[in-house]
C-alpha cells in the first residue's frame, strides 16, 4: 500500500494517515512486520504492537513504556536497512501465537559502515477484539545470552 509523505521544515516526517495492513492470521504477522520495518517509520512499527505489548531489549531489560519502545525501534530503523525475515514456527492456541522468526539487517549503515545483525525471535502476538494480530511480546533475541543490565 502507498502512503503519502509529509515533512515538515526539518526535513522530518510527520504523522498523517498512513495505512499499512494488520495480519488477520497469525501466520501474516511476519509480512506485516516487513512492511512496517521498512518503511522506516516509527509509527508504523508502533502499530503492530497490543496496547500491553512488551519489548525484550538487547541488554535483557524488559520494556513496558510505549515512548521507550518507540526509542529501541528508532535505534534499529534509523540503520536505514531493510529488514529480511522469515517464520520458522507459527505456534496457535485460541487468540495467542508464539512465532519464531528468522531475521536479519545487512547492508552499509549512515556511517559508511558494514551492518550485519542477525537472530531468531521468539515473539508472542494476540488477536484483538477487531481480529487482527499484534505483537504482545517482542522477544528478537529469542534465546540468546543477553549482557547485564
């Protein structure tokens, strides 16, 4: 879906209405993912997430506070790299799934830089009352060993 830009003096993007799908299956909820990431809006991405929705950060800090979830997307967005990722598993049960994806960043950062980031998300979504699916843990390091706090 096409959405109409708007900047304001700043060069910097601001909210207009924006439309980017929402799955109605579980098994959607990685392309919705896609879609949104690379757009590389923040509000975009802000739509996929439940109002209870929960961010797993890198260092293993677990964040409830939408501005700071909004924070830790902006970080990776504003690499300005597409996204790739895949579903490995699409686990249902009644209006929760757990989905393990396979996902990578690669390509050269603003700052000239090689970028490559790669991992295996275990992430929770649930349908809501409208029937559509957003992520209500967002777990994208999945298993791996995190650093202290």
């Amino acid at each position: 879906m096409v959405a109409a830009l708007q900047f304001n003096q700043h060069g910097r993007e601001t909210a207009m209405s924006e439309s980017y799908s929402l799955a109605t299956e579980p098994e959607g909820v990685v392309a919705s993912l896609i879609e949104r990431f690379n757009s590389g809006k923040v509000s975009a991405m802000m739509g996929l997430y439940d109002s209870e929705a929960v961010l797993i950060a890198d260092d293993g800090r677990t964040v409830t506070d939408r501005a700071e979830i909004a924070a830790e997307l902006e970080r990776d967005l504003s690499l300005g790299l597409p996204l790739e990722a895949k579903a490995r598993h699409v686990f249902v049960a009644g209006d929760i799934a757990e989905i393990v994806v396979d996902w990578s960043i690669d390509g050269t950062g603003p700052d000239g830089e090689h970028v490559h980031v790669e991992g295996s998300a275990s992430d929770i979504a649930r349908r809501g009352a409208d029937g559509l699916w957003r992520n209500l843990i967002d777990n994208r390091r999945g298993t791996a060993v995190r650093q202290p706090a």
